[in-house]
C-alpha cells in the first residue's frame, strides 16, 4: 500500500515525463516558413509570420477581438 509521499512522488514523475516529451514533440516539428505577411501581404524576411512588429500587433489585436466576441475565424 502506497503513502501520500509516494502518490505525491509519481504524479510529480508524471508530470515532469509528460512535459520533457511535449518539449521533445514541439523541437521535432519543422519550423513553418512564410514568404509573405499574413495580415498585409507584404513580402517577409526570412520566413517570417509578420512583416513588421505593427502587423503582428494589429493581427493580435484582430483575432483577440474576434475571439472575445464569440466570432469564429481561420
């Protein structure tokens, strides 16, 4: 029969094994590269999701919004 130390001791093993293989997952996937802005259109920098940092905040912005409102979006 186990102690309140040892179930303590196991959902911490847990924990930390569920997180190093989320970590391991997230570093295996290919970077995705974009060649253009994809809130402008404008072309990017190497591979870039925004053109610029006023871009990326106004993308922010707009999904935040839509978000917040209950509206679906891409």
């Amino acid at each position: 029969m186990s102690d309140i130390a040892d179930d303590a001791d196991k959902r911490i093993f847990d924990a930390v094994t569920n997180a190093v293989e989320a970590a391991s997952r997230a570093a295996n996937k290919p970077k995705q590269y974009f060649t253009d802005c994809n809130w402008c259109g404008d072309p990017t920098e190497d591979g870039a999701q925004w053109c610029s940092p006023d871009c990326r905040n106004d993308a922010w912005r707009y999904h935040t919004t839509l978000k917040r409102n209950g509206i679906k979006h891409e």
